[in-house]
C-alpha cells in the first residue's frame, strides 16, 4: 500500500515536469524523498500531538520540488 503511494506520488511529479511546472528530472528520487519527508512529519506530529507540524509540510513540499508557494494577498 506503502509503495502505491510512493509511485503515485512519482507519477504526478513526473507529469508536472513533463507540463514544466517543475525542474525534477528524477522523478522517483525525488519521490521517495518527499515520500519519507511525509511520513517523517506525521510521525513527529502523532508522537508529540501537535497538528502545527503537518501543517508546514506544504511550505517544505515547496522547498523540496523547487517552487515558491503562492503567497497570499490580505483583503
């Protein structure tokens, strides 16, 4: 089930560097780094209860892929 999720993952990597969304020309690499950051940052937030440490992991999905996230504008 692990590995499913692992190859989905690299599969929608590969598909946004194939649309140049992304520079990541080792899609499975990459894949399984942001596959272990994911269940690093879950583990961390069940072990401590804190919900506040998934919620950053968008910002370092970012990071990790090279992109800048859309910063949002106040109305």
């Amino acid at each position: 089930m692990l590995d499913q999720k692992r190859k989905y993952l690299e599969s929608a990597i590969r598909d946004a560097h194939a649309a140049g969304l992304i520079d990541v020309p080792d899609a499975a690499a990459k894949a399984r780094t942001l596959f272990s950051y994911y269940q690093g940052q879950l583990t961390e937030a069940r072990i401590q209860n804190k919900l506040e440490i998934v919620r950053g992991a968008f910002a370092g999905t970012c990071e990790l892929l090279g992109i800048k996230p859309a910063r949002t504008v106040p109305a």
